[in-house]
C-alpha cells in the first residue's frame, strides 16, 4: 500500500513535469513524516533526523566523487578540440569502407567513451562536429542524429562510466571490475553500429568512401595522439590497479587540461569557471537525486519489497533465464518512462538482492542494467541522446525517432547476447582480478 | 523584480561562485592525493575532506540546477491543462516544495546542532560542520522557490 502510494506519487510528480529529484524525495519525505506510517512509538523528531542521515549518507562516498570529475574531464575534452580530432583519425582508418564516415563517428565516439564517463556528453561532442560533417557527405540528416545518439550511448557501457560508479557505490560491487565487464559489451555495440550503418549505406548509397592511405593514418595519429592518450592513462590506472576510480577521474581532469590548453590551445583560462560550473551543476542534478533516493529507497526498503518480488517471482515458477528475460523486458518499460540515472538508483536496491534468482552475479547484472538503460537514453519520451541529437541536428524528434529503431533494434540484440553469454561481460574481469 | 527575486538571483550567483571554488579545490586535493601517496607520504585527510566537498556540491549544486530548471511553468502532460488551471496545479507543487524544504531545512539544522557531539574521523572537525550544508542549502532552495511563486502569481511581470 505505501509503496504502492508512494511510486502513484512519483510518477504523477514526474508527469506533472516536477524536476526528478523532488518528485522522487517530496512523496518519500511526506510518507515518512505523515500519521500512522510508523508505529506510534516513534517520534517525529526521530524520523526527521533519519532523513538528514540518510540525504547525508546517500552522497557522503569517495567512489561517487568521480560523478563530477569525469563530467568535467568530458566538458574539457569536449572544449578543447578533441572531437575533429578523433573523428578525422577514425576516419582515417574506416572511411575506405561504405558508409565511411559513419563508421568513423562510432570509432570516434568509442574513443571519447574511454574518457568521459556520460552518454550526454559523448553525443553533444561529437553531435557538433559530426551531424554536419555526415550531412556535408550525402548522409540524412535524421541518420546522421540517429547513429551519433546511438553511438552516444556507448559513452556509459565502455568504461569510465558514470551509471556504473553509482551502480558500485549501490552494491559495494567493484566498480573496476564493472568497468572491465563493460569493455567488451561496448565494443560489440560499437561494432554492430558500424556494421548497421554499412549495410544502410551501402543499401541506401549515403556518404562517400576515401581511398585508404597509410600517410593519412599517420598524420592523423600525430594529431590526435594526446587525445588517445587520455583513455590509456584513464582505463590504464584504474584497470592496472594504478589508482582508484576517483583519482583517474581526477588525473582525467588535468590530463584534459593539458592537451586543451597547452597541446590544442583551444581553451583558454577565463573559460574554466563556467566550464567548472557547468559540469558541476549536472553533476549536482544526479547527486541530488542519489540523496533524494535514499531516503526513497530506504522507505521502499522497509516495507520489504525486494522480499515481496521474491515471492512474486518465485510463485511464476520460472528458470532464471526466464527470470533475467522478465526483469531486463521491466528494466526496458522503466528506462523509456524515467529518466536512466533515477531508473537506475531507484532499481538498484530492489533488484540486485534478485540476482541469485537471474541466474547472474551482481557485476554481470550491473553491466546488463546500465546496457538496458543505455538502450532508454536512445527511446522517447525521455532518451537523454536522442534529444541532444536532436537539439544539435536541429530535427524534431519523431524524424530522428524513426531514424534511430534500426539502431534500438541492433542494441536490444546486443543485450540479449550479453544477458545469455556471460563470457562477454565476465571474461575480461576475470583475467584481470582473478 | 520584487525583492525576493533579487535576493534569489544573488543568492545563485553567490552558489555558482562557491561550486568553482569547491570544484577546483577537489581536483587539487585528489591529484595531490596520488602524487603524495606516490611520493611516499600519503595524505590522512584528503578523503574526508573531498567527501564532505562532495556532499557541499550535491546540495549547493542542486540549489542552482532548480534555480536553473526555473519551475514557474507545468511541463509533462501538465502543458496541456488551461492557464488558469496549470497555475493552480503549480502554485499547489510549490507549496509542496516549500514545505519539503522548510522541513528539510528545521530538521537539518536541528541534527547539525546535535552533530557538534561528533568529530570527523581525520581532521577531528565538528561533524556540525559538514552536515550544516544541508539546512543552508534548503534556505537556499526556500528563497528560489518563494520568488517562484511570486512569478507564478504574476506572470504578466516581465521582470519576473
């Protein structure tokens, strides 16, 4: 009944168009403090400073300091001229084949997942330099917004990840290991969008093809080389046990600074305050929400749902890999009507203590979870990177809507090929850590 | 602009200034953390400090991304009610807002006087000090939605 009021409450705060972390905290606060939720016996002051500890205790964590350093690092990359860079020097390598450039803004994208840690900023980097530079080639318009916010969403599967630092912080789950589950996954995402946008172009005739050349290849090595660097540095840390996953956000940082500023000279000082606010603001929107969960999430807890889906799912009697199919098809529904990172931290609690029943261990269904929810970044009504394309392209929605279900489509193969091959997302951790 | 709107808009200013100032001493204290811990001398407080850092950004930071989101005006399926309708279904979401944060704001500073009884693990601070953000930071919230409110109720003010 409470949980039942308090998601009713969630959802019509959302729909009324309440910002997430106070549709989210507002029923979660009101049913902690009304009459007759708790027992008599406990005291309204009492109930109030629990919900200072836990706004406090839902952020107060040095793995979740990595939010905004990866943000950070991704707005300074994204300033600093990285984009041409890495799209010339993919182009390079892949414009030979049909649908050249294509395949060269998701090797592009890939590499700049290897610094920065969100699927929003991956898109708006590369959707600036690469929308019009597609469209230049003969490409559509609503394709080249489609594949860019597509290839966007690899920016939260290939690691550093934002989703999957606050999936590790939720669970005590390595967030390195998650990192390393997620390289693999991403690869093949990277790799079926390449392999999507070839056939479409090569059906379609979109783009042209450039003549392979080894010089090429070397002088946009040269320049784009620092750029290269940063995901080496960034995964090498942390995958080589070098430095934690905060510090090689904060190594990020200066690392970005240095090719911006002193390699590149396309960021000057004076535009560090804003930048510094910028990221720290989303930053803030996504803490927020952590500490506005908490409290949600604790009040979920008490009424003991995770022990009432248990027996829910037990009663269907179901194999786990029926069990898996069911709450990734959930996972799906969820991530096309709220926002993926609220998706994520209001799930986590209630879903990671089911793994036993999936058939999978907990790092395995954290990167399954922030795949699935990668895959509603690309979905309306609230797909994070289907609008920022948008925004950039200048589209309306339902044109690049439309244009990017070849894409939704080849990412679902893709989950389903990671949620019953567990080699995929659990091989590469295992060499690494065990 | 009514007075409460220029106090809002100062106030923001006021935060966006503090969250580059916090935002930069977090990337100095954690590099200085690896290159400490490198050099053979880790750092005992670098941690605690940047957590509390953490916990300044979270809830200052998310004052200036309301301030930014300006709630004035229904979005979601809300958009389509009548005017004078959205208004009143606004206006009854601000109280809540209010509300929320008046209490977040009275228990807050209730517990961060109760905290004084505490000292962090490393500095040896009051764990006042870090939990007081929390009741600031809903002060803050209480003035940006006040001067919402007072564009709701008058939005043929241009200023507003």
């Amino acid at each position: 009944m409470i949980v039942g009021l308090l998601f009713a409450g969630l959802f019509l705060l959302i729909a009324l168009g309440l910002p997430i972390a106070l549709a989210i905290g507002l029923p979660a606060i009101g049913m902690i403090l009304a009459p007759g939720v708790f027992p008599p016996g406990v005291d309204t002051a009492g109930l109030g400073q629990t919900i200072i500890q836990l706004l406090f205790a839902g952020v107060d964590s040095f793995d979740l300091l990595a939010v905004p350093l990866f943000m950070l690092a991704g707005s300074i990359m994204e300033r600093g001229g990285i984009s041409r860079q890495l799209i010339d020097f993919s182009n390079s390598l892949v414009g030979w084949m049909p649908g050249g450039l294509a395949c060269a803004v998701v090797v592009a994208s890939m590499f700049f997942a290897g610094i920065s840690g969100s699927a929003a900023a991956d898109t708006a980097a590369m959707g600036a330099v690469a929308i019009p530079a597609m469209v230049r080639q003969g490409y559509p318009a609503a394709f080249s917004a489609a594949l860019v916010a597509a290839s966007g969403a690899i920016g939260v599967i290939i690691p550093p990840s934002i989703p999957m630092v606050i999936f590790g912080f939720l669970t005590n789950v390595s967030i390195a290991e998650l990192f390393a589950g997620g390289m693999l996954v991403g690869l093949l995402f990277g790799l079926s969008f390449m392999a999507l946008s070839v056939w479409m172009s090569a059906r379609h005739g979109y783009g042209k093809r450039l003549p392979f050349s080894l010089r090429n290849v070397l002088r946009a090595l040269r320049e784009a080389i620092w750029a290269l660097g940063a995901p080496v540095i960034v995964l090498g840390g942390i995958l080589g046990g070098i430095v934690t996953v905060t510090e090689a956000a904060a190594l990020a940082v200066f690392y970005a600074l240095l090719v911006a500023m002193l390699v590149n000279r396309q960021l000057r000082w004076r535009e560090l305050p804003g930048l510094l606010v910028e990221s720290q603001v989303i930053a803030a929107t996504i803490l927020f929400i952590i500490a506005m969960a908490k409290v949600f999430t604790w009040l979920v807890a008490m009424q003991q749902t995770t022990t009432m889906i248990q027996g829910a799912l037990a009663a269907l009697a179901l194999p786990p890999a029926g069990v898996l199919l069911l709450v990734m098809l959930a996972l799906l529904v969820i991530g096309c009507v709220i926002e993926t990172t609220a998706a994520l931290i209001l799930l986590v609690p209630v879903l990671a203590p089911l793994t036993g029943m999936m058939g999978v261990d907990a790092m395995h269904f954290g990167v399954l979870m922030v795949v699935n929810l990668a895959i509603g970044m690309l979905t309306p009504p609230v797909g994070i990177c289907l609008f920022v394309a948008c925004g950039v392209a200048k589209l309306p929605l339902g044109e690049v809507g439309r244009a990017i279900l070849p894409f939704v489509g080849t990412a679902l193969a893709v989950l389903m090929v990671a949620s019953y091959w567990s080699p995929l997302i659990t091989w590469l951790p295992g060499l690494i850590y065990r | 602009m009514s007075a409460l709107q220029r106090a809002s808009q100062r106030l923001n200013a006021l935060m966006e200034k503090l969250l580059i100032v916090i935002g930069a001493a977090i990337c100095l204290i954690l590099f200085a953390q690896v290159a400490f811990r490198y050099a053979g001398a880790s750092l005992g407080w670098s941690e605690e400090v940047a957590r509390h850092l953490l916990v300044a950004i979270t809830f200052l930071g998310g004052t200036v991304a309301y301030k930014r989101a300006s709630f004035i005006g229904l979005r979601g399926f809300g958009h389509r009610f009548g005017a004078g309708f959205q208004r009143a279904v606004v206006l009854a979401l601000q109280w809540l807002t209010l509300a929320c944060f008046a209490l977040i704001a009275w228990f807050g500073a209730v517990y961060a006087v109760k905290a004084a009884e505490h000292s962090s693990a490393s500095l040896q601070i009051p764990m006042s000090i870090p939990y007081a953000v929390i009741p600031l930071a809903a002060l803050v919230f209480i003035v940006h939605v006040l001067a919402d409110m007072g564009a709701t109720r008058r939005p043929q003010d241009p200023a507003g």
